[in-house]
C-alpha cells in the first residue's frame, strides 16, 4: 500500500463516487429485497476472512472495475485511498475467529497483514465482536456449535 494512502482520502473518494450506489453507510442497496449494488461493509457485506477484505485486493477491485461503468476513473491513488477506507469498517467476523481479532491475526498473519482486521481505526480494534452477519452458516465455533444436518 502506498505510504501516502489516508482513510480521510478514502472517505471523500467514497463519497464522491460510491456512496450513490452503495449507500453513505455502505450498506449497499436493494430493489424488492433483492440486491442491486452490495454492501461494502456492516452486516450484509463480505466477510473479515473474504479476499476483498485485503486492501490491495480491493484496490485492484476499484481501479479496474468502478464506478460502475467508468473503469479506471478513479486514479491508482484514490483507488488505494478508498479500499483502505471501505476496509477501515466493521463486517460479519472471520469464519477462523479464535475469539480475540489480535490474536486470529496473528495466527492468519499471512492473509491478515492486507487486511485491517485485529488493527485499531478510529479507537476500535476491527473484528472484536461476535457478529456473523445474515450470514449464519459462518459462524465460528467459538460463537455457536455448527452442525450440518
């Protein structure tokens, strides 16, 4: 990630050319309860162990594919800039979750150190929480027995 990349840089970018589609909140939108443009964080987005959520990933998402329609549009620098903000936010929790997002990070450091999960942004440590989201089946076993019956 470039050493000038900035969640303040990111949040005017998102502002500016994703929040019309994917909501100031990120939540993404629905039409008739099916989605139209996904959420990129909160409840109903990706997960903490999913690919987007490793910024350089994103980046990559962002630069080669949105604003929808305008490939491109964005610099490579806002497209840092706005992953890295999209990715300083809370979702559903890493499937490997340990029960301490330090910890789980550490563990998976070879896939957490693109990602924001177990930092600290804005005072909170990402992904120390229980919440798995809508998407029940994820839950880790330190939150709840799966069984798949």
């Amino acid at each position: 990630m470039p050493a000038a990349t900035t969640y303040a840089n990111g949040e005017k970018v998102y502002l500016a050319n994703c929040a019309v589609c994917h909501g100031s909140d990120g939540a993404g939108k629905k039409v008739a309860g099916e989605i139209v443009y996904p959420p990129l964080w909160g409840d109903g987005s990706h997960n903490w162990g999913a690919g987007m959520t490793r910024v350089f990933t994103a980046a990559s998402f962002i630069q080669n594919n949105m604003p929808l329609g305008q490939p491109g549009r964005l610099t490579d620098q806002e497209a840092w800039d706005v992953a890295l903000f999209i990715n300083s936010h809370e979702r559903p929790q890493d499937p490997r979750y340990t029960g301490d997002a330090k910890e789980t990070r550490e563990k998976f450091m070879n896939f957490h150190k693109a990602t924001m999960y177990g930092t600290e942004v804005n005072g909170k440590v990402l992904g120390q929480h229980d919440n798995t989201g809508e998407k029940l089946f994820l839950k880790p076993d330190v939150l709840k027995p799966r069984t798949f019956k």
